[in-house]
C-alpha cells in the first residue's frame, strides 16, 4: 500500500490577524497557491493570508481532516500558543522553498508541542 502525507496547516498575514486553517496533500503546492491568490476573491486572498506560520504531518486523510476541524474550534489565544510552541519567531516557513527545506527538524519540533492551557479552561476543570 503506498503511502500518503496530508498537512494540516495554518496561514496569517504580516499583522498575523486573521488565521486560515487547512489541509492538504501538498503543503508546498497549496501555501504557493495562496501565495500567488489562484482564487482571487477567496478569504485568503481578501486577507493576504500566505504567511505559512503553522503545519502538521499525517499518513490518512481522516486525521489530518479530523484534526483541521479541531483546530478551527479552538480559541485565537490557543492557536496562538500553538504556533509559538512551533515557531516562536512567526517565521513564514514557506520563504526558504526554492532552497533545501529541513522538514525533518521542523516536523520533529511539533512532537507533542505544549500548549499552555488557558486560564479559562483550568478554572472550568477545576471548578
């Protein structure tokens, strides 16, 4: 059975407000479509949304989309915490395509990244 890679990825812009969530099997194919606006009154292109700043690996299709949905639900300030815990810098990970990418040590970053709970949350948990 041949294998498969999906990314699950999240996109900004230069004042990093607001996120687009999305999956893919390309996450080079599809960060360069954003980038060059392929579909012109999209909500990525009405925001400048190409700054890759986020991205998750995955073998099945079902995870990748299962977990895009997850992180759609999630609160501004958690997948904030998230993409800090992945790339504190908010470096667009796409600008060095066209050079040798070290996907490995990207990807090895986001092994179980520590998301900081929200205050909101432990309280709920607690109380």
């Amino acid at each position: 059975m041949k294998e498969h890679t999906y990314y699950v990825y999240i996109l900004t812009n230069a004042t990093r407000r607001p996120f687009y969530t999305g999956v893919t099997n390309s996450v080079v194919g599809r960060t360069d479509q954003h980038k060059q606006k392929i579909v012109e009154n999209s909500y990525t292109a009405r925001y400048n949304l190409s700054r890759l700043v986020y991205f998750e690996q995955y073998h099945h299709v079902r995870d990748a989309i299962r977990r895009e949905k997850q992180l759609k639900n999630w609160s501004r300030q958690k997948k904030i915490a998230l993409i800090k815990a992945m790339n504190p810098k908010w470096d667009d990970l796409s600008r060095e395509w066209g050079k040798p990418i070290d996907f490995a040590a990207i990807i090895a970053a986001q092994k179980k990244p520590q998301v900081p709970r929200l205050r909101r949350e432990a309280r709920l948990r607690s109380g």
